[in-house]
C-alpha cells in the first residue's frame, strides 16, 4: 500500500530555503565574475566558483524533487498546476547540463583554454544566473502556495 505525504516538515522548508540562498550567493558571484570578463579581466577564485556550480545545483535540485515537488503533485488541483510543475521539473534537466557547460567553460577560462572570448562568456554567465534566480523565484512561489494550502487543507480535510 502506498503512503502518500501529507506535507513539508518546517526543517525541509528551512532546507529548501537554505539551498536557493546557496543558489542565490552562487548568482552574486557570477554577475561580479561577468562583469570583471567584461573588463576582459580574468578574475581571481574563477576556478573555484567553477567547481562550485554544479554541486550547489544538483543539492538544490535533489532536495526540491525529493520534498517540495511530491506535495506539490498532491495538491497541484488542476490541470493548469500539474503543467506548471511538469514546466518546473523540465527546467532542471535544461538547468544542470547549462550548470555542466558553464562550470566546464570558467575551468577553461581559469586555465586561459577556452576558445570564447571573455564577452561571449560572460553573456552565458549572464544568462545562466538569471535563469537560476527566474527558477528560484517560482519555485519559491510555489511553496509559499503550498505552504497557504496546507492549513486550509487540515481545517478542512476532503
């Protein structure tokens, strides 16, 4: 017999929030790092932020699909929810192999191998934060819904 979950704990709610601020210091990170590369300035610790990409994407990712997005399916209520999260879990995939080219294209650049000029990578850097902080941003959204719904949800059970 299936169980299914009745909602977030206030410590996955604490977790969620603790890994998008990660996500977002990562953000702050990559726009100073854009715009040193616009300088054409290769900046100090740019191998180390590269690194960093990829695990702090893929912590989050795991985290939100593990706790955040079986409580949304179970009170997604209409069709319109169930296709704005199936949006929401499509955009992770696209997410971490953008995190994969991303971190492997600063490492080149670290290394002074990389084939783009700084301008070009630092428009990738560019628009790979700002699709994490629009990711963010939603999901955030979500759970403050979801958060809304759940006292609702135990004063009036269906």
């Amino acid at each position: 017999m299936e169980t299914t979950r009745s909602s977030l704990t206030a410590t996955e709610v604490t977790a969620l929030e603790d890994k998008h601020r990660d996500l977002l210091i990562l953000c702050l990170k990559l726009e100073e790092l854009a715009a040193n590369l616009d300088t054409g300035e290769i900046p100090r610790g740019l191998q180390k932020v590269a690194k960093h990409i990829e695990p702090l994407v893929a912590a989050a990712h795991t985290l939100e699909e593990q706790t955040l997005y079986p409580d949304l399916e179970l009170h997604a209520g209409s069709c319109f929810g169930s296709l704005l999260l199936d949006q929401v879990k499509s955009e992770h995939r696209v997410d971490r192999r953008a995190a994969r080219e991303l971190s492997l294209t600063l490492a080149a650049v670290a290394h002074k191998r990389c084939k783009l000029n700084l301008d070009t990578v630092a428009y990738m850097v560019r628009g790979f934060q700002d699709a994490v902080r629009r990711h963010i941003t939603a999901e955030q959204m979500l759970l403050q819904q979801l958060l809304n719904v759940e006292p609702y949800m135990q004063a009036f059970p269906t």
